[in-house]
C-alpha cells in the first residue's frame, strides 16, 4: 500500500530543460536520476545508497536559475539497471520527503519540473 498524501508524478528526463544535484553532507550527486516528483518528495536514483534519515538538499537547475529544496531520506533500495546488452550497473533508488516547512519552496521545486511531468500510474 502506498502512504503518500499527495500525488507524484514521473519525470520524463529526455523532455527536461534543467538538471538536479543532490547534496548529502560533503557528498554531492550531479549525474543522478529523478523518477518522480510532488510537492512532497521526490524518488532519486543514486550511484550508493543514503542512510534513512539522511538530511539532503536537492537542487533543480535551468539556464541561470535554481531552486533548491531541503528533506531527508525516507527510504532506500539496491536496484540494478541494464546498461548494455548484457551488464548491469547497480544503483540505489531513494525516497526524499521534503521538509513540510518549508512548503512556499516545495511548491515552487515542483512547478519548476511541472513542464516535463506526466501522470504517475
């Protein structure tokens, strides 16, 4: 059963006009991907794993504007993901909820990213 309190959205990466950074204490993850999204959290894959509980900041970028959004990791999964015919790369697939404070820019976050977004089902 899924907990969430508000829809998400999948991101469609080859229809987006930016890109998302993740920081994690003094890591920092440039080239990752983002599944989905709402005003509450996003999914992010990720090249190692995060520790629940895990305070990020999670970064979208276009032309010379940004907006950045604080949470923390609420879950996270091994997940291997083809790369070529017959390799697997491994990844980590992790559940960020954003902080409910903040919502002015969690909302902003999410309507940024809105253009490349389609239903989640």
């Amino acid at each position: 059963m899924d907990s969430r309190k508000t829809e998400r959205y999948r991101i469609h990466l080859e229809e987006i006009a930016g890109s998302f950074c993740l920081h994690a204490g003094d890591k920092q993850f440039q080239y990752m991907r983002i599944n989905d999204v709402s005003t509450s959290g996003a999914g992010v894959m990720l090249s190692q794993p995060l520790a629940i509980g895990t305070p990020v900041r999670l970064t979208f970028a276009a032309d010379d504007w940004a907006v950045t959004v604080d949470g923390s990791i609420v879950w996270c999964r091994r997940q291997a993901l083809p790369v070529g015919t017959s390799e697997l790369q491994e990844n980590f697939r992790v559940g960020v909820q954003f902080l409910a404070e903040n919502i002015d820019r969690n909302l902003i976050f999410f309507h940024a990213t809105r253009s490349t977004l389609k239903t989640f089902h």
